[in-house]
C-alpha cells in the first residue's frame, strides 16, 4: 500500500510542477499561444502594464511623440475608470491599449466565471472611455496563465495573449542607470526576431506609483535606438484565432 501511495504522490508531484511550468515560464504554450516577440529583429514592440497612472504615463505620451514612438499600454480596469482623460489621451496619440485585468488578480486560481469578470470589466472600462472596439490583446497580471485562461479571452472578444522577451524588474525601485544596463540587451541584430519588451508606467497596488526610472531609462535609449535604424511597433492582431500575428508600425 506504500508502494501505491508513494507512486501516487510522485504522480501528483509531477503534475504540480507541469502546471506550474505551464502557468509561469515564459516559453510555455502549454495553455495556449502567446506572442513573446516580433518578427523583425529591427523591430522592437515597447510594452507598458499596470498603467495608467498620472504620476507618469504623460510623461511617457510626451516622450513618445518626441521620437515618434508607438507603444503598447495594457491598462488596469479600475485605474482606466478613475483616469478617463489619460486613457483617452493614449489612444488619441495612437497608442495600442490592451487588457490587463480590472484588478490585478492572479488569474490562474481564478474561476472560469472569476476570470471573465476581471477581462469583461476591463474591456467595458477601456470601451466606456476610448468610444471605441475593446482591446484585442491581453496580458495576464504576472504573466500566470492558467488552462481556462484562452478560452475565456474569446469569451470576451480578446484574439489573444501577449507575453514578452525582455523584463527587467523596472517595478522594483532602482536607479535610472541600472536599468539602463538592463536594457542594453535589446535591439539585437542577431536574432531573428526583435523584442517586446515589458515596462511598467504604475503601480498595481495604487495610483501614482513612482517609476521615473523608467522614463529617464527611456530618456537614453530612445535616441539610440532610433538611430540605430530600429522601428518601434505595436502589438496588432491580424487573425481572429492566431497569436503569431503581425505587427503594426508606428512609421506606417
């Protein structure tokens, strides 16, 4: 009876640690698709979670249209609702915005009916303001994925599910240089295909988060890369079912 047990529960154990794989490592598509990069190694896909926030995001929108930039914000439902001017005002810029939950809750022990809450209320949060479609693309608060998790995004219109090849802690505090350093691997020639790169413009937690790190990093390499002849573009969707669509360029 041992034996059973024990073979049991090394069965379980390994089970565990395949749902966990599957839930947070990068390259998993063990749930699903996911779009992790684009497909020019000239071309780098700027990403922003957890926005927006006052305290930064203007700052950003500034930034961009002073070296013709095109970013991606993957807006917090609720902070989208108490910041309609901001959400606006990132959409008129002709930035893509996404769906990055209403709260910030882990989504991979969430429910199927607590999961669609928190992409259905974001959706319905960015659509009130923008007077526009929902977003088309998610990202999943701490990248947890779960095996409900796709179905429900076409349950709510979104096409599909943006992860990302460089992240770099930029939500911890830090100083502007270190993050410098971080950045210094994108914009490779080398790969075959370009980076999206993961920042975050606020906090999860509350309105008004301090990342000015993350401008000022922002501040040096933009020029760098512009004239390092990269092309700075935003996650699109050119399929209904496929996450390895295409991108849209900001110098269309």
């Amino acid at each position: 009876m041992s034996l059973v047990h024990g073979i049991v529960a090394t069965g379980a154990a390994v089970v565990a640690r395949i749902l966990t794989w599957g839930a947070v490592a990068l390259s998993s598509e063990l749930f699903g698709s996911t779009l992790r990069h684009t497909p020019s190694s000239r071309e780098i896909a700027l990403t922003f979670d957890d926005g927006p926030n006052p305290a930064v995001t203007p700052q950003l929108l500034e930034l961009f249209d002073l070296y013709s930039v095109r970013a991606t914000f993957f807006l917090i439902g609720k902070f989208a609702h108490s910041c309609p001017e901001l959400v606006k005002e990132i959409s008129m810029r002709g930035h893509l915005i996404g769906n990055h939950s209403y709260t910030h809750r882990n989504l991979f022990i969430r429910s199927p009916a607590g999961i669609r809450e928190e992409l259905s209320r974001c959706q319905d949060a960015i659509a009130a303001v923008t007077q526009a479609e929902p977003p088309r693309w998610m990202r999943p608060p701490y990248g947890f994925r779960s095996p409900l998790l796709q179905g429900e995004c076409r349950r709510v219109g979104i096409r599909g599910i943006v992860m990302w090849s460089k992240i770099c802690s930029d939500w911890k505090p830090q100083p502007p240089q270190q993050l410098i350093e971080k950045l210094s691997g994108v914009a490779r020639l080398d790969r075959p295909h370009g980076d999206i790169v993961v920042l975050h413009d606020g906090d999860h937690h509350a309105l008004g988060g301090d990342r000015h790190h993350v401008v000022a990093a922002l501040e040096h390499w933009l020029p760098r890369w512009r004239d390092a002849g990269m092309e700075f573009v935003t996650i699109e969707s050119s399929s209904a079912s496929e996450t390895s669509a295409t991108v849209r360029s900001s110098r269309a």
